[in-house]
C-alpha cells in the first residue's frame, strides 16, 4: 500500500473532484474535500519520512518504466513541497466551511469544494511529477482550476482579475510548453533524470538556450516575479478568502519549486549560472521587486491588496536566495518558501475572518478591531511580526539565512536591502496594526465580535505555526538544508 | 533550400507573433482569447512538426513499412488540445459573466469602470 502512495497522494485529490460533485448535498462536498486533503497530508508526510535520510523514491505510473513511461520522482524537495502544499490546504479547508458558507451563494458550494480539490490535485501533481510534460498537465490543471475559483469572488472585479490572470497564465504555461519542445526536439526525451544526462554535451546549443529561456519566463509568469507579477494583486485581492489563502501560501511556491527543478536538476546548475547568465539577471528581478512591491504595498488601501503587494515582494526574496548560487542561499529561499507560505497563510486567514465579520478589508473598516475583535487581530500582529522578520518567528530564520547567504558572497549592499526592506516590512503591517488598534471605530459602526471558532482555530494554527518554525526549527530549515544540498549536488 | 526546408517553423513562428500580437495590442476580450488560441496553436503546430521523420509513415504498424514518424508530440498534443479547449471555453465563459456585469467587453471600459468604485 505505501508502496502505490506517491500515485495515490495525485489520484485521490482527482477522484474526491466529482465526488463532490456527485455528493452534492449540504455539508457533505466540503466534509469529502477535508477527508481528502488530511489523507494527502498523511501520505506526504509517510513520503517525506521516506526520503528523510536522502533516498529517492522512483514510482512508474502504470506501470511503464521510465523514460518512455511517466516517473514520479520523490526527493526530499519533491516530498517537502508536498507536505507544503497537503499541510495548507488541510488547514485551510477547517475555515473554508464557514467562510464560504458566508461569500459563496449556497448552490455553488459543490462547485467550490470540486474546484478546490482540483487545485490540489495540479499542485501536488507539479510538485511529484518527474516527466517535463506532464508537468505542463498539471500546471494547466491547477491553474484552469484557479481561474475559476477566483472568479468565484464577491466583486465583479473578480471577473476581470480572473480573466487577466487567465490570459498571463495561459501564455505562460504554452512558453513553458514551447521550452519543452525544443529540448525534445534536441533530446529525444521528457524525463527530467534522462535530461539532465542528455543535456550537458548540447550546452552551447542555440536550441537549448531558446529552451531555458522560454522555460523560465513561462515559470516566472506563474510565480509572479517581478515584473510579471501583474496578474497577482487583483487576482489575490477579489478572490473568495479561502482561495486567497491557500493560492498565496502555495501557487506560487510550486511555481518556485519548478524553477529549481529545471534550473538544478534539469538544465543543471554549470549551465545556469555559468553560460546563461541566470545569478544576474534573477538578482537584478529580486531586488527591484523587494524594493518596489514594498513600497507600493504601503500605500494600499485595501490591505488584502496590501499583503498580495508584499506576497511579490516576499518572491523577490526567495528568488533573491536562488540568484546567491550557494548552498546556503538555495537554503534560505526554500525554507522562506514554506516559511513565507505559513505566514502568508496566516495573514489571508485573519482577512478571511475580518471579511467574515465586517463584510470587508479596506484599511479604514479596520479602525477599532484591535478592541472589537482581539484574538483576530494578535493574530494578525504575531504573523504580521512574522512577515517583517522579528526574531522567535518563523520570517526571521529565512531573512537571517538570506543576509548569511549574502555575506557568503561579500553582497553587502544586498544584505543591507534586506535590512532596509524589512523595515519597509514594518512600515507597511505597522499602518493596519495602528488603524486597528489605536483608532477608535466610528459611532455609527455596527457591533462586531470575533468570528465564530471554526474560523478562529485554523487561523491560529497558523499563526501558532508562525512562531513555532521560528523556534524549532529541524522541520523547516532541516529539510530545507538536505534538499538544498541534494539540488547543488547534482541529485 | 533552407529557407524553404524550415518552411513548417516558419509559419510557426508568424503564426505565434500574429497571436500573440492579438493578445497583447486587442483590447476586445474576444479576440484576446482568438490571438490565445492562435497562439497555442502555433505550438501545437511546432511539436507536430518535430514528429515528423523524412520519409515515415503514420505511426501504424503495417507490412512493408519501416520508417515510422514519431507519434509521441501527436500523443502530447493531442493532450495540449485538450488543455487549450478548456482554456477557450473558461475565457469564454468568463467573458459572458464580465459582459453580464459589466455590461462590455472592452478592456480599457472595464478598467475605467473598476476604478470608481
């Protein structure tokens, strides 16, 4: 049985999809998608204790031996994405039963929970899958999955930062698909271990350059580096809040996950940093979006819009990580991938349940809510500590590896933006923190309370989990240093 | 000769500059998703092309015939076709819900419209 787990942890997500649909009735679309997800997190959790001393699992779905055959691959990144993407959504779907109870009209609700399982579905198959092509499958499942549940949002606006996100997204996936065409084309194979022995003797090769590029602007779309990130506030913003939530802490950081894969594994590292020059060109992305995307988080109005801005911002920093081309950079922006994820998380939570109560999260619907609804916001002021980086918080062990990882290679002047922008950080949680805390709220402003616990719970789960990855650390940044290793070693 | 030999990416390539102009400079949803379609067909095209082995036949086994084309792009393709149909139909279905709100499928409109608020 736990031998067919890395083909279950994919088709048990796909089949609970209609499932759903099928099982329409009341509670039970919602109770199936939670069942579902807690068994993808315990079969990522059995493959991660699987490939914890550096083994490599290699599964051939039906069957079919690799190459020709599709080879799901298990690394520790692979299994530690994994256990990123189950964990998130198995503490998300808890709070989705309320809140979407609340946003999303009754007849829908199946729809939501099928859509939602689906999502799951393409960000776990992204993060096992070892066949280039198949990657570009559940890429696509993913996000069609993605479009539709943000336009599922409240607004109107939902619509047209669905379709925005659409279009980019669609362009994306096909540059990624033109990427694995021309390394077919030159290699004869899909699989990504078969690629990384074919590719090395076709390096200089005009193709393969067409193919890097194509490949890496197609997966710099989906992860919303600077300045591809257009898609990314709105889509965010207008979105229903559990879809928020789980898109922020994962989407994204699946989409990293693939750049390390093809820039590691696949295209191997002599290639990316050495003929392409990838270290610079990421370098310069990262640090106009850290710089930019903080500023312009401070001045939003609306601060669900404000955390998406600081989202891009917190890409530039694990792209930041990758551009060092050490082992303890790589180290940095893995453990800030899941870092970032749980914090992220936590913060689209507290703006589920702000939305929850107060129907909104402009900037001056919060005045007063540090009274009004106390446990909300200490949530929202411990993840948001998180988010700038303040020691005994998980934010702080990533940016303190980022800054190592930077004085590693003598970048003083990157350490000091990281310093700097951290402050740009506080700056902009600071602004909700005293709206909420030290503005009283208007008379005429009707009575509010904390949400109810179904909601309160898995926010603070995550929120807990925020301060616990600050100070116990093995999970997190152990993982992260074996997989970094693996991934510079070649493996 | 190698111009006409690469007859095939050629058109690949205008066909994906065509849509992809479409997609960026139209601002009518419609024909943003046209310019998409046109686009991904351009790749579709592009791996078609890469399966074909001079002088091979369709990939079916039969007596007589030793040079196969490579069927494996079909198979991918076929997929991506997949992919890409579905992308039409939830653009498309997404556009029918922006003109039910907003009454237009201009880009420039909506975005006017979203800014008052």
């Amino acid at each position: 049985m736990i031998a067919q787990f890395p083909a279950l942890q994919v088709v048990i997500p796909l089949l609970g999809a209609p499932l759903c649909i099928i099982l329409r009735r009341g509670a039970l679309p919602w109770l199936i998608a939670l069942l579902v997800s807690w068994a993808a997190l315990a079969m990522a959790a059995t493959l991660l204790s699987q490939v914890a001393d550096g083994e490599i699992i290699s599964y051939a779905l039906g069957g079919w031996l690799a190459p020709l055959g599709i080879e799901y691959r298990i690394d520790t990144l692979n299994a530690f994405m994994l256990l990123l993407v189950a964990g998130t959504s198995s503490a998300v779907l808890p709070f989705a039963y309320k809140s979407v109870a609340k946003e999303i009209p009754q007849d829908r609700h199946y729809l939501f929970y099928s859509g939602f399982l689906l999502m799951l579905t393409g960000l776990l198959g992204m993060a096992i899958t070892g066949d280039a092509f198949n990657v570009f499958v559940f890429i696509e499942i993913s996000s069609l999955s993605s479009y539709a549940m943000i336009a599922m949002g409240r607004d109107r606006r939902a619509l047209s930062a669905a379709f925005t996100y659409l279009v980019m997204g669609t362009v994306g996936a096909t540059f990624f698909l033109i990427g694995v065409g021309l390394i077919y084309a030159v290699t004869g194979t899909l699989n990504m271990a078969d690629l990384a022995e074919r590719l090395p003797p076709l390096y200089q090769s005009r193709t393969v350059l067409a193919a890097f590029a194509f490949i890496s602007v197609g997966i710099l779309l989906k992860l919303a580096l600077f300045p591809l990130h257009l898609w990314l506030p709105n889509a965010y913003t207008y979105a229903p809040s559990v879809v928020t939530a789980f898109l922020a802490a994962t989407a994204t950081k699946v989409a990293i996950y693939l750049l390390l894969r093809f820039g590691y594994t696949v295209f191997g590292a002599e290639f990316v940093f050495n003929i392409v020059p990838a270290s610079e060109v990421l370098l310069t992305l990262a640090l106009a979006g850290v710089i930019i995307a903080s500023f312009v988080a401070i001045f939003q109005s609306d601060v669900k819009r404000l955390l998406a801005y600081s989202s891009v911002a917190q890409i530039g920093y694990i792209i930041l990580g990758i551009s060092y081309a050490n082992v303890t950079g790589l180290t940095a922006s893995i453990v800030h991938i899941f870092n970032h994820a749980v914090t992220k998380g936590a913060l689209f939570l507290v703006m589920g349940c702000v939305a929850y109560a107060a129907g909104a999260c402009r900037l001056e619907s919060f005045a007063g809510l540090g009274k009004r609804m106390p446990l909300t916001m200490a949530a929202f002021v411990i993840a948001g500590l998180s988010l700038i980086g303040v020691p005994l918080t998980a934010g702080f062990i990533s940016k303190w590896y980022l800054v190592l990882g930077a004085m590693e290679k003598g970048w003083w002047p990157v350490a000091a933006v990281i310093l700097a922008t951290s402050l740009l950080a506080a700056v902009y949680v600071w602004r909700v923190v005293e709206i909420a805390y030290f503005r009283d709220a208007p008379a005429d402003a009707p009575p509010l309370s904390d949400p109810p616990l179904a909601l309160l719970v898995p926010t603070w789960v995550l929120t807990g989990a925020c301060v616990y990855f600050g100070i116990e650390t093995s999970l997190s940044l152990g993982f992260a240093e074996q997989a970094a290793i693996q991934l510079m070693g070649g493996g | 000769m190698e111009v006409l030999g690469h007859f095939n990416y050629w058109v690949v390539v205008v066909l994906m500059m065509i849509g992809f102009y479409a997609l960026i400079a139209r601002g009518n949803l419609i024909k943003k998703i046209v310019g998409l379609n046109i686009f991904q067909a351009s790749v579709f095209l592009l791996f078609i092309t890469l399966g074909k082995v001079t002088g091979g036949s369709a990939p079916i086994i039969a007596e007589g015939i030793t040079v196969y084309s490579n069927p494996l792009p079909h198979v991918l393709i076929l997929t991506a076709i997949v992919v890409g149909v579905a992308t039409t139909a939830l653009g498309l279905a997404l556009v029918v819900r922006i003109h039910e709100s907003y009454s237009t499928i201009e880009e420039n409109e909506i975005a006017d419209m979203d800014r008052e608020p």
